[in-house]
C-alpha cells in the first residue's frame, strides 16, 4: 500500500469498536480522506490528543486505493487547539467550519483551502466568546470564497450596474449577491440587508475579521449565511452542525 504523509486537521473523530478510532481528515495534499486508527483507543501513548477534534500535524496513511477508509500509520501533531474545547462558542463555531470544509473540499488537494480552514481555526481558538460569532462568520465566508461562491457585493449581481457603499440593498440567494432596486422587483427570495452588514461581508470576504457586532446583526448574518449555503451547497444534506452554532447562544442567554 502507498505511504501519503501529508499535512491534515482532524474534522471529524468517532470510537470505533472497542479500541480504534476513525476520522475524517482534512489534508493538504488529498482533501478529505478517512482513516482507521487501529488501537488508538487502548494506547493514549501512541497517539495522545493527536486525534482528537481540530488537531493539526503530519498524518501518515496507508493509502488503499479504491477504499474509502485508509490506515492511519501515525500522525504527529503540530497543535491541539485545546482552547476550542473550552468554550462553546469557540466549539460552535469551529465545528461549523469543520462542517463546510467537509462538505466543500472534495479528494483533490487544496493548499489554499487548506491553510484557510487552518488559519479560521486559528483565530476561533483565540476568540474572546464575545467574538466567536463575528469571527465564526468572517471564516465562513473567507471558506465561500477560497471554494469559489463569493457573492457579488458592491454591484447587482444581475445587470452589474455598481452600487453605491451607503447604500441598503436587496441580497438575492438565487442571482448570487445583491441586486439593484430594478432586479429586486424581479428577483424572488430577495432580503433586504443595510449597507453595513454589505460592508461587513466585504470585509469578511477579504480575509478582515474585526468586525464588532452587535447581537441581533449577529443572527441576522448567521441567517443570511445559512440560507445562502442552503442555495450553494452542493447537496441537500441539513447543516447540523451550523444549526447548533446558529442556535446554542440565544437559548443559552
Ligand atoms: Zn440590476
């Protein structure tokens, strides 16, 4: 069997039988690829939290071809991200990250994808919980764009006619970006969004992450995020994990 080593962020872990482990890695040189960790659960030592959710290091997999799940030969972690662990809104939000990267990236390697979805898990395990869910969306967004569905901002998304930055637009999920008055009236579907949420997805989209927001802008960008996904995704599979994320807080307070 081939021997990959390659760059890769654990996305997705789960016990399997009484000793091994299996999970779904984000890798830099295959995109998402599944492996079996024989033992993983007897022997702490041979792994440690090298396996556990948002780990990062160099995995070794014996590459079975034509087989979905790959043996895991070893895998030596660079970091934990501990921090996402130990605060939910961290967690939410990185699980929600870890979410589109599965359901985006393809068995094609992406380094830009990849050292996107690493560097949002970043910046999520240093987020004060005030800021997970800014900083949850500007990741999102920056993953949108790296996979090629940015929506058109600063102009209709329709007959191109640019739009000026103060000023309140309709975002039409089907046409891709927001739309002029003109094509609002023919777009269906539309929201209205105010000229600084356009602002802050602009910002966002362009790797910006600073943006305060107040609580309600909050949910409303998560609920704008969601039903754009809804349209881009390619399948019909739910977000779960994205629900959670867009849920725990406000049932929380
Ligand atoms: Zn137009």
């Amino acid at each position: 069997m081939p021997l990959l080593v390659t760059e890769a962020i654990v996305l997705h872990a789960f016990d399997y039988l009484e000793s091994s482990r299996i999970i779904r890695l984000l890798t830099r040189e295959a995109g998402i690829q599944s492996a079996l960790a024989r033992g993983a659960r007897k022997s702490r030592a041979r792994y440690g939290s090298a396996l556990d959710l948002f780990a990062e290091g160099s995995a070794q997999l014996y590459v079975k071809p034509s087989r979905e799940l790959h043996n895991l030969a070893g895998f030596e972690i660079d970091r934990s991200r501990a921090e996402l662990a130990e605060e939910v809104g961290r967690f939410t939000a990185a699980s929600t990250i870890a979410e589109l990267a599965l359901r985006f990236a393809g068995e094609e390697g992406s380094p830009q994808l990849y050292d996107t979805v690493s560097d949002v898990l970043d910046r999520i395990s240093r987020a004060a919980p005030e800021d997970t869910i800014g900083i949850g969306l500007a990741g999102c967004w920056r993953i949108v764009a790296v996979v090629g569905f940015a929506p058109e901002l600063s102009s209709c998304a329709v007959c191109h006619t640019p739009l000026r930055d103060t000023e309140d637009a309709t975002f039409s999920h089907a046409a891709g970006g927001t739309v002029c008055p003109t094509c609002a009236r023919l777009a269906r579907g539309g929201r209205k969004i105010p000229a600084s949420a356009r602002a802050a997805m602009t910002r966002w989209l362009s790797g910006d992450d600073s943006v305060s927001l107040a609580e309600a802008e909050g949910r409303s960008h998560q609920r704008l995020l969601r039903e754009f996904l809804d349209a881009h995704m390619p399948d019909d599979r739910p977000l779960r994990a994205f629900a959670v994320w867009e849920h725990e807080r406000w049932s929380a307070a």
